[in-house]
C-alpha cells in the first residue's frame, strides 16, 4: 500500500509538470486551418456565413493599420461565430531580424508582442495564440513570447516529402508540444487536392490533428487567384468536403492545443451577473462564483445599449463577487459581462448586462467651449468656458488615436481654471481629450470632445531619382538610383509581385549616402514580374516622395 501512494503521488506530480508547458492530446482526429496576415475581408466572405460547424483561427499582423470600422466588425463577426482570433507580431517583424539573438527576446517581446496585444485588447479582442512571421523561431523565444501567449504556431516545410510524410505538422496525445507546427496550402508550394486528401486520411487513421496555413482565399475568377500566397476558394472547399466526409473535427487553434485529456479544465463561468448605477458616474456589479479554482475574473464592458465591442477594464481576485465601476458618463448605457480565468484558460462567459447610469445633478454645469491648439510636436494647450460657480475643480481626460472611448483623467485642477497645457506627448498622434467639473462625488457632464494630432515640423526630403534595376545571376536583382537629398537619415526599399502591383511590401532599409541594394529574397522565382520602388527617411518619421517605379521579369 505505501509503494501504491508512493507511485500515485509520482504520477500526480508527473502531471503537474506536463501542465507547465502546453500539451496538445487528440480527443477526435481533425484539421487546424489557420491564416496569417490582415485579409479580413476574403476571410470573412469565405467563412463568416458558412453553417457547416468549420472552424479556423486567424493570425492578423498590422493591427493598428486595419481599417475601421470595416475590418474590425469582420473579425468580431466572425469571433462571435466561434473562429478564434490570434496575434502575427506588431508589423510583421520576424525573430530572424533580431539574428535569432537570445540576448534580444525580450526586446522582441516589446516591440512586436506587447503592443500587438494592446491594440487588439483595445477593440475588445483578447488573443492567446501567437504565429510566428516567416515562421522564424527558437525555443529562446518560445520562451519570451509564451507568458503573453500561450499557443504558438510556426511552420514547416520539406520540399522532398508528400504532406502525409510529415509527421512534424501533426500532433496526438502521446506527446506534450511546446509549439505546433503547419504546413502551408498556398499556390507557391504547389500542393494538390489529391496530396492533401492522402495527408487527411492520415490524420483519420492514426487519430492525429493536422495543421495547415495559407493567407489570401480568392474566387476563381479573380486575377489573383493563382497568386503565390493564395488559395482558390474552390480548392479550399474541396479540402473541407473530404476533410468533413471523413468525419474530422474543424478545431480553433487553441482548441486544438486545450485538448488535454481532462489535466487542463477551464473554471466553471460566474453566473447571476447584476449591474447597479450607484450615481451619475459609477456602477456596481455583483455575481455568484461558481467556481472554486480560478485565479480571478475579467470584467469586460461596452457602452451603449445594443453595443458588442467589449473591452476589458478591470480584474478582480478569485473568489471576488463585486467589482465598482467608476469615472462613467452619465445618463449613459452600458453592458457588462465576466468570466472567471485561471492562467491563460478562461471560463465562457457571464450573461451580458445593460444598465444605465444616473442623471448628472444640474447643480453643477459641464465646461463649455473646449479647444485644443498644438504648441509643438509635444505640446497641446487645452483652453475651455467654466460654466459653473461652484466646483472642487476640473477633471481632464484624454485617449489616443481618433474615435477612441477609452478616456482616462490625465489632471485634476483647482476651482476657477480655464486653461491647461498637457506636455510630453509624441509626435505625429492624434489625441482626444474632454472634461467635466466636480464637487465631492458629484460630476457635471462632459465637455465636448476635441481631437488634435501634434506634427514633428520636418524639412523636405528630395525623392531618390532614376531607379533602375537589373536581374543577377542565383534569382536576384540589383537596384541602383542616384541620391537627391543630403538630410536623409536612409532609405526604404519595397517591392511588390506581378506586372501592375500596388500592395507594395517593405524590404529593407539602408543608411544614409546608400545608392544601391541588392534582393536576394528566396522567395524570387524565374517567370514571375515584380515593380519595385524606393524612398528616403528621417528619423523623425519624414519620408521623401517615391522615387520612380521600375518593373522587370525575371
């Protein structure tokens, strides 16, 4: 009996250690389909209204350039239609840029993680999983990146095997994965319907998950539709009809990663969810924990009554049932909704609520007139009315980028001001900002908003002049120009594929004085037509006009 408890508490502990890295276990053998980049528009046309139970994710890059509300209410219509939204970097920014450097990982994390996931937060997306650009990767940054997201997606590719030889882009539960790889159905790899068929049965036969990525998904009749990084629509629908006909499950990517044999459980969703307004600005929620192993719950909110683009504004510790909201608009609705989290696993959600908050009192008037003037590329001077003889003071508030809700107080001043220079700011952002008065707890409604965008004054940069380019030897080309300007800080070098391109993709950049590059980009195929075209920068963000486009075939 001792050795049996001995070997028991051997066994638990075995898997709590597995629980520390993510393991990836096959309940029903199936079929990831991801897709990386920002084409928010072909996705949603191809997946949004299918009612067939398909699931794919999403890795989207270059969030803050997305267009809105456009590509935002595409991803969240299809987040709402059960397909998972994840992170491809800030810009686009591979590991191999940083050398592969294990000194730079946190730098990596700062500049391509954090702010990817701040700006998705921002528009009330919450992403775990994380595909690597250019499937550039190590376990150094696996590493780095994991505390922030969890599920990690790279890519393979070996150009003497069939798909259903790779046993790298499939995964069971015999094993525990740090990262899972795919493979990709774009046009450039050249994979056939038949191909795929073969490595779907695989994954039927040995009870395997399989992974797979692309990028662009065309109609036929579209030009592009044989573009190296697309997929036709019609192709994309014959891999799911035999991926469907052989009873495989379609898993989000982090379903497919979740899957743990029971070792990993979300907790159980609150339930009860109440909301109160407590005053003009303030609102109260309360709920039943049901669950009695989370590390906490995420309180998530959206203004209006009908609204759906949630965002999250405050946690509270496990075992917490209340959670105040403050500094709201008054007379203003809102909805609320929870969830319990434990780690990166989070439970479903709360019942949505919507609750309005009070009346300003009209004892204390809201300032009026409010303007905003640029002083310098760090400085805006806030100028307003006091409309009321009897505040505490002035509450400033202010949000960066156009359009945005997510006010915070930046000052509180005396009684009687009029005026107030905000300082430290960066150049060429756009600031919104509003106040209100106060008295105690008492609030006066807002002012109205105003936007400013501060500009970093600049000199004029001359355009590079007479770009040429010439076709090497080993599927490169050389590119030269003569340097106009004599204030550059260096130059930009993008390119795009086929004759008449305009999707231009950035390169490289080179120091000032440069008056040649070289790409020798793998990706550079005899036939094909490329347009490139170059520019010169300051630091200061100043960019020349482009200088002339040249177009070749290689």
């Amino acid at each position: 009996m001792r050795n049996f408890f001995k070997k028991w508490i051997v066994i638990y502990w075995l898997a709590v250690v597995f629980v520390t890295s993510v393991q990836a276990a096959t309940n029903q053998p199936g079929v990831v389909l991801t897709f990386d980049d920002t084409s928010t528009g072909l996705w949603h046309n191809f997946f949004a209204n299918r009612t067939d139970n398909v699931r794919a994710t999403f890795f989207v890059t270059k969030w803050h350039e997305l267009s809105r509300p456009t590509q935002i209410d595409q991803l969240r219509d299809l987040q709402n239609k059960g397909y998972e939204i994840g992170c491809h970097s800030y810009d686009h920014t591979g590991v191999g840029e940083f050398l592969f450097n294990p000194s730079r990982t946190q730098e990596y994390v700062n500049t391509q993680v954090i702010p990817a996931i701040q700006n998705m937060q921002a528009d009330g997306f919450d992403p775990v999983s994380f595909s690597y650009p250019s499937g550039e990767r190590d376990e150094n940054y696996d590493a780095a990146i994991r505390p922030y997201l969890p599920y990690l997606r790279t890519t393979f590719y070996d150009a003497g095997k069939q798909l259903a030889q790779m046993d790298e882009i499939y995964h069971n539960s015999d094993k525990t994965y740090g990262v899972l790889e795919g493979e990709s159905l774009d046009n450039r790899y050249g994979r056939t319907v038949a191909e795929i068929e073969q490595a779907l049965i695989r994954a039927k036969n040995n009870n395997e998950i399989i992974t797979l990525y692309g990028h662009y998904i065309f109609d036929d009749t579209s030009p592009d539709a044989d573009s190296q990084y697309a997929i036709r629509a019609s192709k994309l629908n014959q891999i799911i009809d035999i991926a469907k006909g052989l009873g495989l499950k379609f898993y989000t990517f982090k379903e497919a990663f979740d899957l743990t044999n029971g070792i990993i459980t979300p907790p159980l969703a609150p339930t009860s969810l109440t909301a109160t307004a407590l005053s003009n600005s303030q609102v109260r929620l309360n709920w039943v924990d049901a669950s009695s192993d989370e590390t906490g719950f995420k309180i998530e909110r959206c203004q209006g009554a009908t609204c759906t683009g949630f965002a999250e504004v405050g946690t509270v510790s496990a075992n917490g049932i209340t959670f105040s909201d403050s500094n709201l608009v008054s007379n203003t609705s809102y909805r609320y909704r929870i969830r319990a989290y434990r780690g990166t696993n989070h439970s479903s959600y709360s019942s949505t609520v919507t609750t309005a908050t009070l009346a300003a009192p009209s004892l204390l008037a809201a300032p009026t007139s409010l303007t905003a003037t640029a002083l310098s590329s760090s400085q805006v001077r806030l100028n307003w009315v006091d409309a009321s003889s009897n505040e505490t003071g002035f509450k400033i508030e202010r949000c960066l980028n156009a359009a945005c809700t997510n006010f915070t107080v930046i000052k509180t001043t005396g009684a009687n001001i009029v005026q107030f220079t905000n300082t430290n700011l960066q150049a060429n952002k756009n600031y919104r900002y509003r106040i209100r008065a106060y008295r105690g707890t008492v609030y006066s409604d807002y002012s109205n908003t105003v936007d400013i965008t501060v500009s970093t004054p600049s000199t004029a940069i001359a355009a590079p002049a007479n770009l040429t380019a010439t076709v090497l030897a080993g599927n490169k080309v050389r590119l030269n120009w003569i340097d106009a300007s004599n204030n550059e800080t260096g130059f930009e070098v993008e390119r795009c594929l086929k004759a008449g391109c305009t999707s231009f993709e950035f390169l490289g950049s080179l120091a000032a004085n440069a008056v040649s590059f070289t790409d020798s980009d793998s990706t550079l195929e005899s036939g094909e037509s490329y347009r490139y075209r170059v520019r010169a920068y300051q630091t200061n963000g100043t960019y020349s006009a482009y200088s002339n486009i040249i177009a070749l075939n290689m």
